[in-house]
C-alpha cells in the first residue's frame, strides 16, 4: 500500500499579473517559470522529493518526507526571490489520485486562484513519522522504445514531438482513469508517474494502451521507496535494466 | 505569404549522458534542463526571438532576424556554462512545417542525435536580409476561455492539466497537419502556434476542431510582423482584445 | 568556545579551463561564477550553512551540521550541471583560521589547484554529532554607518565603493591577524565574519582600528548558535537592535 | 582620446527591502544578488557590454554603444523577473572617472537610493553614434603573477584571499586617484580596469606601485575597441601575451 505525499504547488494570481499593466515578455515569462521551476526542484529535491513542472503556473510534487517548517521555509525563499508569490497546499492518500483531490479542495477553499487577496496559502497535513513506510511512494519511469532510432533521426523533430505528446496525453489520461496514477512529462521521452500500489500486469496494460491508441511503444522502470528521490533512483535503475534485457516492465529493488 | 525562419537546438548526445557512468539525478537533469532553456530563451529574446521548450532536448525556436554569427556566439555561450554542448540547426520556408523539416534533415544529415563524436553543429541558411519582410513571421496566441473559473478553481489539478494537456495534442497536431503550423504549451493554459499566412476562418476551424474533439474552448489571437517577439506582441493584445470584446480569432496591428 | 567547521571549495583547474583553448567571453565567466556562487549559497543554505563567494573561483563556507554525506552530493549536484567540477575540504577548529588552514593543507596535499587530474577530491572530517554545542558557530555581521546618507546618495559611486572597500580591506585583515576571524564582503555596506569566541571589547577594537586606519565607522551584530544560518540571523537580529538604539556592537540572543 | 560611456545600475530601495518585515535569510539575499548581477552580465554582454559587480546593489557597467532603448527594455526585464527593480543612469566622457560621476549626479538628483518612491528610473544620454570611435574603450585585464604556485597552493585560503584582496584595495585606490580609472574584482586573481588612454609606462607606474605598498606582482594586458567586449577580449589576448614572453604590460591589437 502506498501512502503518497503530493503538494500543489500554485502561483498566486499569476494570470493577471502576466497581463498587468499591459502584456509582459513572452521571453520574460518563459524565462521566470523555467527558473522558478528549477528553483522549486532544488528546494524540494534537496530534500528528496520530486517536483513537476506541468503547467508551470501549477506544478506538482511528491514530498514524502518533507514536513510543514520545510515548505514555509521553500515559500519564503521563493517569496524573496521572484515578483510572484506560491501557495502550497499538500494532500495525503493511498493513490495520488487522492493526493492530489485533497490538496486541490484545501487550496481551492482558500480562495480563487485568481484571487489577489489570496497569498502565500500553506494548508494540509504532511503523513506522521511514525506512519511512514519504506513502500510510501512508487514511482514509475517509462521511456519510448529506441525513440532516437525510429523518431529524432528519421522524421522532423515536430512530427517526433507529436509522436511523443501523443504517447504521454494518452499516458496520462489512462493511468489517471485506470488506475489513479498522475504521470508528467519530463523531456525528451520520458515520463515519469507517481502512482498507488500498481503490479506489473497493471503496468503491462498501460503500455498496450497506449501502443493500440496511439502506436508508440513504452517500457517502464519501477521504484519503491520512503521519499521520491529513492524511488525515483531505483526506477531508473530499473528502466537501465529494461534497456539491457529488453523486458517493457522491470520493478528495482528499493 | 510568411516566410518563417526556425531554429532545430539539439543537446548533443543527451540521452546517453544522462546515464553515464549511471542514471543522473533526476531532480539535476530538471534543473539543467529548464535552466538551459531559460537561458536559450533570452539569447534568442534578446534578439527578438522566441525559443519553445518542447521536449527539452530538442528545442524550436523562431528566429528571424537572428544571423548565423549570432547563432555561433549563442552556441559558445551555452558551451562555456553547460556540461552539454547543443547543435543548432536554421531551416525557412513559407511555412514553419518545411523550415522545421529543413532544418531536421540538415542536422541528421550531421549525425545521429546521440552521436558521441557529433558536437555543436551550426547548419543552414537565415533569410537574407533583402528578403525580410513584415509579414515573415505570424504568430497566434491561443489560450482557454475561463480557464480559472471552469478548471483550476473547480477540478483537481491533475484533471484540470489532462484537460489542458489534452486540448493542446490535439491543437497540435491538426494545426499540423491541416495548417503546416507547430504549435506548443507555454505554461499555465496558453499554446503559442509559428503559422504561415493563415486567415481568421483557418483558426475558427481549428479551434472548433478542438472543442468538438475533446470539448475544451479555446480562442486566439494572431500577429503578425518582421521578427518573433514583435509578431508575439501583437497576438498578445490581440488575444487581450478577445477577452475584452468575447470574440475567438482576433488579428492585431502589426 | 567556538568550534567552526569551515569547507573550503575550489573549482578544479579552473584558471587554465578559462583560457583553454583560447580566452572565454568575460561575460560567460562571470555568469558562471555567479550562478555556481548563487547554487552553492542555496545546496549550503538549504542545510542551514553559510556560502562567501570570496575569490569565487575559490569559496568558504560555515557548514556546521553538514555530514560528508550531503557534501558529496552537493558536489555531485555541481558536476551534473556545470561544465567545471568542485574539490571540497572541511576543516574544523576552535577557530577559524585553524579550521581554514587545515580545509587548505588537505586540498593542498592532494594536488595543485591547476592539476588537470585532481578532480571531485572530498576531504576531512565534520565535527561529530556528539560533540556539536550551541555556541559552536560565532556569526558577526557589520555594516556601515549611514552608508546610504554619507556615501551612497553624496559621492560618486566608485568612490562610495572606495570606501567600503578600504574598510573592508582593512577589516578583514585585522581580524584575521588579531582574532583568528574571517570576514568577507557579501555586498552593499555589509561584511560578515565568522569568530571564535569573540566579546564585546574585541569587536569595538576591531571597528575602532577600521575606524583609525581608514576612517569608516563600522558596526557589528553578534550571534551565536550551533549552525551558520541561525547564528547569522541572530546577528541580523542584533545589528536591527544596534540601528535602533545607536550602539556599534550587539550581542543577539541564540 | 576614450570616450567611455558608463551605466550606473542601482538597486531601488534595497536596503529597506533586505530587513522588512524582518531581516531576510542572507542565503536568499546572497543568491538574489548573484543571480541578478548574472543575468545583468548576459543582458548587457550580449549587447558587447560589460557589468561589473562591485557592491552588487549598486553595479556599474560599460556600456559604450547601448542606447537608451537598450537600457529600457533591460530594465523591463530585470522588473518583470526579480521582486526588486534597478534604476539606471548613463554617463559618458573622457575618463571613467568623469562618466562615473554624471552617471551618479543624476541618479542623486532623482532622488535617495533608500527613497521608497524613486523606481526604475533611466538617466542620461548615450555617446551618439556618429561620435563613436574604435579607440572609445580602453580595457585593462590585470592578474597575479604566478598566483596559484605563490599563494594557492602554498598559503591557506584566506591568507591567500588577503593577498590578492589588499592588492586590489590598493590598485583600485590608485588608480582612481592618480588615472581616473575604474578597476574591479572579477574573481581568482583578476582585476578588469576600465581606463582612459593610458601609456605603458602608466601601467608600469600602477604595478610599481602595488608592488611597493604590498608586496604582490601584477601584470596587465590592455585592449582599446568601440566597445567593452572587443577591447576587453583583446586584453585578455594580451595578457596571454605577457604570461608566455615575460612581459608585464603588453597593449592588444585592437
């Protein structure tokens, strides 16, 4: 059973604040949310927990682990740093699907995402320590089978990109509506999913899915562990093995 | 008649990099990555380009105006404050669909992607000066109507991004097909598309398609100018115009 | 008494990397140093230590409570995004300039800072757990007095830095020979320093020779605690209290 | 004759900022400043200019042939991705010296850099185009001799540091007073002048005199271009040129 730790992550009021006074930079605010980004990656990852871009105005992050005076102090540090603020909002369950319901509904009843009164909201409650597990996070890594041989070095690299965000919108669909996994795109091929306690048939289905739907071929590397950042590490190393034996579906060792 | 100039920036040798001597951090690889592109973002924008993340390894970039000694300072900029070396790759055509395709083959012709001995390519050919116009580049600026009060203040925000995520592969991909356009997410529910001469009843189609497809509205508002980032501008107000007078296609001052 | 854990970082074989194969751009050198000094201050910060960026291509930070464990990942964290590498030494002493001279001797055996094969070298040992107090880390942080009013807003500004820059020469030097302190520029009108254990009576001797010598008046926030960051923000605190009570040297509370 | 033109770059209200409400943790503070004199560097360097960081709140830049609009949309840039913003002011003539000084007499008009209501503000007027010339700028690129086999290697770090630090106090006062040049740190043991139309024997005379007041050997390679980036290469090929024949002043091509 996993017992996942998501935080959502949200800038306060930021789709005014981009057209206020008047339109800013294109460049400008590609610039900020990329870096803004790898700023909360650092902050969160320093301490074992993964963040995902997604729409860059909300990401997504697990952080098992990471207790409540850990997220105030990333807040400030943010805080200090950009012309915008975040709230943070974080959920527990026993699928992420969950997770992510909980700290969605707290952050919500705080006011609008839009709402310019509505700063700097830290709400929910971190799992316990004495109710974490080594099991608490799975983390799943898939790639697309050779996707330099049959993709970037034949077609042009739009119609390689098409290829590669038509395997994730349907990832990402399927594995939400089957089997309450939430999966971000992470460059390049691959994706990465945080998900419940899913088996491998449950993980050989996904794939097929996605290859009936949309004809791209995944694998996947899977992880388990107490924080994000283990079992992220033991998907890779699992995705490795994938690549080395030609299995689509490979669990690590924690 | 648009005569769009794109750039093809390629990470040399990425994926294997990113797994010797064995899998890197992932929460590093995020870092670099958006770092990478936000630091691309501003080389090109400070010379009134626009860069699109896409899939982070490969990136797109329109660059109209932005000359092959301006691409080789870029090149040497990165390599001096990168662990990676990226190949660029300038494909036109009076569509972004034959510049990108342009500039794919020029560089596979270079070398595969994850050739070790294949570094910092610089290919192809800008638009000669005499040739530039002001109606080079169009640019259209889409985004989803109420996309606070309909998704992000109601759903969870995993539900919100598949419907976000799914709006924009299907955008993308008919806009390709059915227009020569390439199109990407830019964060929070914003695509911005690089077009050839396209006219309002081409986008009313396009973003029908989209909500007869996967139910998401969209609207968009289009520039057009010499370079990127003036061409980007116009669409900008344009699209600030749509939401003032409740029209989907508006189509800005030059 | 005072037991500082000092971590000297050095970039490995850095002067040659800047000229090879020929002179970098100015500009990508200070970019990267900067950014390497801003990560760095943020991979210490994160786990409650202290950065200065010093020479830059050489820093010191106060890592009081920073195993070898997370400095091996910070250095790691560094390789993965940089193109240069970081040696690390950590030397602990009742003072500073023990602790410093034995982070040295360490790097120093281990080849030279120009040694194309010394590379990723982590040396010393951390103060063991059991052996950390409250008053391990004496934290000093001066500023000028009416900076603002008698430089800042009257002379020019090179000659504003003229100024704080004597004092700071001059400062750091006394320290260093008088009171085994090491103090370093962090911008503005601000030094701080990093004590053994220092009372009231040394710090108005110090400000009273810096006062002397070069004619700036000094004053200084004292705090102490068992890691960097929280016996800096005591002396933050404590030098709020020396500009609303007009004293030139105060001791916060741990 | 040069005609140098300098930008003084002032953070608005920052000292305020950096303890209200209450002092700001110094990691935030170190990594907000760095960050910001990185990307002035690329924002300005990309435009041939160069920044020097010397307090980091108060900055100062050569700017020879970046105009007014330049400036502009840097401070834009600077607004739209950082909580602070920068005020600006250009000033130009014969020596460094006298640039410095225009450039700082109306940022005081405008008002206190401590002034809550003085923001973003863009003084001065650029050296006009039909009145630049290739000798403009005059670049002197100072380092140690033999500074890492002398001191790195042998010293402890901040020992070391005090070296190289008390040779810059001095250079800098020096050469203010008695050349009207400006001269920064810029890491390691480098030192970047910006100089009227020095001889050799000036050069010589400023070596000479470090020599004899501290005891530390420099040598300096100058540049002299239109712009910062071109004389500021050329004194770096220069100074190349003294450390393989021996020489300590050696004047570039331009």
């Amino acid at each position: 059973m996993t017992n996942t730790q998501l935080t959502l992550i949200q800038i306060d009021n930021y789709g005014p604040w981009t057209v206020t006074p008047e339109p800013r930079r294109e460049v400008d605010l590609q610039t900020l949310q990329s870096r803004l980004y790898a700023d909360l990656s650092q902050l969160f990852g320093n301490r074992d927990g993964y963040v995902f871009f997604s729409r860059f105005d909300n990401m997504v992050a697990v952080t098992n682990g990471i207790d409540t005076d850990a997220h105030a102090l990333i807040q400030e540090s943010i805080g200090n740093r950009y012309p915008v603020t975040v709230s943070l909002s974080i959920g527990t369950g026993e699928t992420p699907a969950t997770a992510i319901e909980t700290a969605s509904e707290q952050l919500q009843a705080a006011g609008s995402a839009q709402a310019s009164d509505r700063r700097e909201i830290l709400r929910g409650e971190p799992v316990a320590d004495p109710d974490r597990t080594a099991e608490d996070v799975q983390i799943a890594h898939f790639d697309v089978n050779d996707a330099t041989g049959k993709y970037t070095d034949r077609l042009n690299e739009f119609d390689t990109f098409i290829n590669i965000e038509q395997s994730y919108a349907e990832l990402m669909r399927y594995l939400r509506e089957t089997h309450d996994s939430l999966s971000f795109f992470v460059g390049g091929d691959n994706i990465i999913a945080t998900c419940p306690d899913l088996d491998a048939e449950q993980y050989h289905d996904a794939i097929d899915h996605v290859s009936e739907a949309v004809g791209v071929e995944l694998k996947v590397g899977v992880g388990r562990a107490a924080d994000a950042q283990s079992a992220g590490m033991a998907a890779k190393h699992a995705l490795e093995t994938c690549r080395y034996d030609g299995r689509d579906v490979v669990f690590g060792d924690q």
